[in-house]
C-alpha cells in the first residue's frame, strides 16, 4: 500500500510524468481492446471494404478523443484562450505549446492501434482480399466466371470455411500476399511515426529552445496558479462555513435567551473547552429547533463581524451596500457579551 | 518499503543508471515484439527478400530511434552543442563522450533484435530460399527454372500443398538455419569481444580525459534537472505571491466601497486571516467574476516588498 501510495505521489508530484503515465495506460489499453475485439470480415464483396477500414480507422479517431478528454489541461488550456484580457497579456505561443505537448500524447493510442492492426493483418486481409491479383497469383484465365462472380469469391477468401475459389486461387497463397503486404505497411507506418518523434524531438534544441523554455514556464505557471487558487477558494470557504455556522448556533443560542428571558447562563470558569463547544445549547428542544430552523432557514451568506468587547455595542453592522436584503428569522441585529 | 524508497532513489538520482534501465527495458521489449509478432513469409519470389530482410533490418532501425527518443541524456546533449558559447566555453570531448554513450546504450535493442532474428532463423529462410543453388537437390530434377524458382520460394511455407509432397524442403530449411544460426552466433561473439576489449583497453589510454568528460557531462545534466525544479518552485512561491495579492487588492476595494468601522475584535484571528474581508456571497462572487475576466498582471514586485 505504501509502496503504491509513494509511485502514485511521485507522479503527481510531475504534472508531465502524470501526463506520460495516462498515456502510456491508453496505449495499452488500446492494444487490449484489440486482442479482446472480435473481429468479424462480413465477407461481401462492398461490406468488406468499408468494415475493414473502418475498424482500422474510427477506433483511432475515438482514441484520439478520448485522450484529449482525459487530459486535465484541456481545460486549463480552453480557459487561457477565452479569457478576457483583463490586466495580463496573452502569449499565442504559450497555448501554441500547451495545446501541442497535448496533441502529441493524444496521438499515442491511436498509433498503437493503427499499428497493431496492421501488423495483425486481419483487417487489411478483410478489406482489400476483392484486390487480390488474381492473374499473377491464381488461375484467372482458367475459369469462365463473370467478374461479379470473381469479386463474390475473393470476398469469402478471409472466411475459410465457406471458401470456394480453390481452383481460381489458392486461400492461403492469397492470405500470405495481404498478409505480407498489411505487415509491411504497418512497419513502414511505425518508422514514419519514430522518425517524425525524432525530428521533432531532436530540431527543437537547434532552432527555439529559448522560446521553449519560456512557453515551458508559463504554462507550468498558469496550470499552479490554478491549482493554488482552488486551494485558496477551497480554504476560504471552509473559514467561511465555520465562522458562518458558528454565528448560527450563537444567533440560535442568543434568540432562545430572549425568547424565554433567561439571563444567558455563564460557562463556569471550570467548565473546560467542552462547555464553549455546546456553543449555548444544552437541551433537546433547543438542539432540536436548531436542528429544524438549520434546514428550513438557513442563515445568509453574509458573516458579521463580532462587536466591540468594550460595553459600547454599536447599532448597525458594516454591511456593504450591495448586500441584497434577504428576510433573517433573527431580528436582533447585534448582541453583546455581557 | 524502505529498501525499495532507497532503490528508488538510487535510481532516480544516477541517471546513468536509469538510462541504464531503460536500454535493459528496451531490449526485453524487443523480445517480446519478436516473439509476439506473426512472422508470415508470403513465399511469392520477389516479395520473398524483400519481406525477410525488411524484417531484419526495419524493426532494429525504429529501435534504434526509439533509443534515442527515450534518452533524455540525447536532449541535453544537443542543447549542450547548439548553445552559443557566452560566458562558458563548449568543451568537445565532453560532447563526444555523450554522443558516444547515447548510442551506445541505443544500440543494444537493434543488436539483440538482429541476433534474435538470426538465431531463429526464420527471416533468412524466407529471404534466401530462392538463391539456393537447385542442383545439389534431390527433388527438383525435371523442373523448369521457373518452376524451379516458385518452388524454391515456397519452402518456408511448409503446409503449402506443394510443399507436402515434396522432402528436399526440409533440406532447404535445414541448410538456411545452420548458416543464419551460425551468423548469429558469430555476430554475438565479435560484438562481445569488441565490448571487452573497449572496457578494457581504455583505461591504458585516456583515462584522465575520460574521467574529465565523465564528471562534466555529468554535471551538464544534474545542473538541468536543478533548474528545471527551480523554476517549478519558483513558479509556485509566484502564483502563491500573486493570489495572495489579489485577495488582499480585493479586500481594499471592498473596504474603500464599505462604510465599516475597522474592527478591533481579538476574537477568530486566525479564521479571519483566512478569510481575508471577503465574508459575503456577493463579495466572493464579484471575487471570482475578476478572477476569471481580469487576471492580475504578472507583477508581484509591490507584493514582495509589503
């Protein structure tokens, strides 16, 4: 447990180590959804066209997305483009590099998929058997078959059981041919892609690495900023919801000494911190109507500053003016401690 | 739990040895690609070399780049080369001595993907079986050359219907194995006796140099992994300083607009530190609305002397 615990720290420790480990999860979760996929050529000669390349293509594009979703800056990176400009300048080249580093993470799992596919061969086998050279590899001067028939039989060639062109051309010399052609474009496709990481990797140190280096910090900038803002927010309302519901219970507490013209029971002096944690309440009606006016009246979200501790209690607190009237079960406006 | 903390800290700290581990890594992967990869020679005669020598050679070639990408030690290096000069001279050997220890460590998973390759020997069957020479073969006698030739290239293919009837393949196959195995071994044998002689040699010749080179290229890179944390705990104590003096320009726009008395109370200090004047609804909306349309500049200097 601690041994997860520290791994977990270490990568959010690392916005951009983060950021790599969801990557590379989706890149092999992309190649367990293929082996789990159940791949099914409709073997027809126009289904299997757009079968085939639609399992090679559109679950990429899903990917694609997908890893775009899960990136916690895109929205980081939506709110730094439509901010208004406000007293802070924008920089086109900070979002250039956010959006980019993002973009490219995004790329990995649909690349594996592609890869993966074509280096199994089953999709390409399924979508281009109708393409087959039948003249070099088969007998196609030999049989007197219509080309519609020709094209119904190719079709079948990725269903072995119902294959019935053995005359024509030979199913396994033709799955050999796709096969071999599906694999060394999914090579080609993997050293296109290697290649262009290289490049890009290797240009950026030679042409712009000060200007990376900045665009590097603001963003890295604008991600804490964020965070420590939510931090701040996050505290101030916990400060805000206890000084808030502690002025409820002494409100409450305050409103009941009226009501029954009790004098306020002082907490002896040897009461401890527990009695000021009962905050005046010490029965069950009272906990009770506290308890009912907490959900049929909540206070307003409006804190009032404590009084004076001279005698001198001044009428009227500092409200701004902006603060919209909002009816308060209390009606008594100060109090003091006597 | 702490063995493992320390090793990992060992590993974090030496990043030669987690280039290390990543080449160890990379040449498992390597295996693996080659054991899990659905090696299918397509026994036609031209395509025959053509698949089994891309086999070979590709995979090693995106390996190798691959080597290079994962290396972080390669960034640094080329920073170090493309920097101008200024006020701190460019040593060369320390640059050579990088270059050559990034490809060293890239090239160990081209090196094994090849020997595995070649001590399977499936490629070199698939890529060679044509050229066998067709005379010292039993089965192949009243056979015309073209024949000759398609036959060869289905060899590899052994449940290929021709192929059933047909024994000398196995000789075929038998004769092309030896010869790859053998290549493979020899491969391995001069690699392992060059890496020996390397580790050996050089001290006999440059260690000083060696050990100059060492420590500098060394100390290029712990320098930028201490700037890059710098900066990130500099941007931190940045936005902490401007947040905070947003909240406080806030709570001196509300004071200027409210006609409240200061307050005197010694009560909730801490709470109302936290709080910072802003205890109203519409205070903490009005706060968030100027965060979000006018973001404070990016100037914390009149912060930083308060």
């Amino acid at each position: 447990m601690d041994k997860f615990r520290m791994i977990f720290q270490f990568f959010q420790s690392n916005q951009e180590s983060f950021m790599n480990g969801i990557c590379g999860i989706m890149a092999l979760a992309s190649t367990q959804m293929y082996s789990a996929f159940d791949f099914n050529c409709p073997c027809l000669p126009h289904y299997n066209l757009a079968y085939g390349l639609g399992i090679l293509l559109v679950p990429p594009f899903i990917l694609f997305l997908l890893g775009f979703v899960l990136n916690n800056n895109i929205s980081m990176l939506a709110e730094e483009w439509r901010r208004p400009q406000g007293q802070r300048g924008k920089d086109p080249s900070v979002l250039r590099y956010m959006f980019c580093s993002m973009a490219q993470r995004a790329m990995i799992a649909p690349a594996v998929w592609v890869s993966v596919t074509l280096l199994d061969g089953k999709c390409i086998t399924c979508a281009f058997c109708t393409s087959v050279p039948v003249e070099t590899l088969g007998n196609a001067s030999h049989s007197r078959l219509s080309q519609g028939e020709i094209q119904r039989i190719l079709a079948r060639i990725p269903c072995k059981e119902i294959y019935n062109g053995q005359q024509l051309i030979a199913n396994e010399v033709a799955v050999r041919y796709l096969r071999c052609i599906s694999q060394a474009l999914g090579w080609c496709f993997v050293l296109l892609m290697t290649t262009l990481a290289f490049l890009v990797r290797s240009l950026r140190p030679c042409f712009s690495q000060a200007a990376f280096l900045k665009s590097r910090y603001w963003s890295h900038y604008i991600d804490i900023e964020r965070k420590l803002f939510d931090e701040t927010c996050a505290e101030h309302a916990r400060s805000f919801a206890k000084v808030c519901i502690q002025q409820f219970f002494e409100g409450m507490s305050t409103d009941l000494v009226a009501a029954r013209c009790h004098l306020p029971r002082k907490a002896p002096a040897n009461a401890g911190e527990a009695a000021e944690k009962l905050l005046g309440i010490t029965d069950q009606g009272t906990m009770n109507r506290a308890l009912k006016s907490w959900h049929r009246c909540k206070p307003p979200l409006h804190l009032h500053p404590p009084a004076l501790p001279t005698g001198n209690g001044w009428v009227g607190e500092g409200q701004p003016p902006t603060h919209p009237s909002v009816p308060r079960r209390e009606t008594a406006a100060y109090y003091s401690w006597v | 739990m702490d063995r493992f903390r320390m090793i990992f800290q060992y590993f974090q700290s030496n990043s030669e040895s987690v280039m290390n581990g990543i080449c160890g890594l990379l040449a498992l992967a390597s295996v693996k690609m080659y054991t899990s990869f659905d090696f299918s020679c397509p026994c036609l005669p031209q395509y025959n070399v053509a698949y089994g020598l891309g086999i070979m050679f590709i995979p090693p070639i995106i390996l190798f780049l691959c080597g290079l990408i994962l290396n972080r030690q390669s960034l640094v290096m080329l920073e170090e080369w493309r920097r101008p000069a200024g006020r701190r001279k460019k040593d060369l050997a320390v640059i050579r001595y990088m270059c050559s220890s990034i490809m060293q460590r890239a090239m160990v998973a081209p090196i094994v993907w090849i020997v595995v390759t070649l001590l399977d020997g499936k490629c070199l069957i698939c890529a060679f079986s044509g050229s066998v020479d067709p005379e010292k073969l039993v089965g192949f006698a009243n056979v015309s050359t073209v024949q000759v030739q398609q036959l060869l290239a289905k060899v590899p293919c052994k449940d290929d219907e021709l192929m059933k009837n047909n024994t000398s393949h196995k000789a075929v196959s038998r004769y092309l194995r030896c010869w790859s195995q053998a290549l493979g071994w020899s491969i391995l044998l001069i690699l392992i006796i060059a890496a020996f002689l390397a580790r050996w040699l050089r001290p006999c010749f440059t260690q000083a140099t060696l050990l100059q080179a060492r420590h500098w290229s060394n100390y290029i890179d712990i320098e930028q992994k201490i700037f890059e944390e710098t900066c990130c705990e500099h941007s931190r104590l940045f936005a902490h300083k401007c947040i905070l003096h947003f909240f406080e320009s806030m709570q001196q726009e509300i004071k200027l607009h409210s006609f409240s008395l200061p307050r005197e109370g010694e009560e909730d200090e801490g709470e109302e530190d936290l709080l910072r004047g802003i205890t109203d609804q519409d205070q903490v909306n009005k706060l968030l609305k100027m965060w979000y349309y006018e973001k404070p500049p990016l100037d914390v200097s009149q912060a930083h002397q308060r």
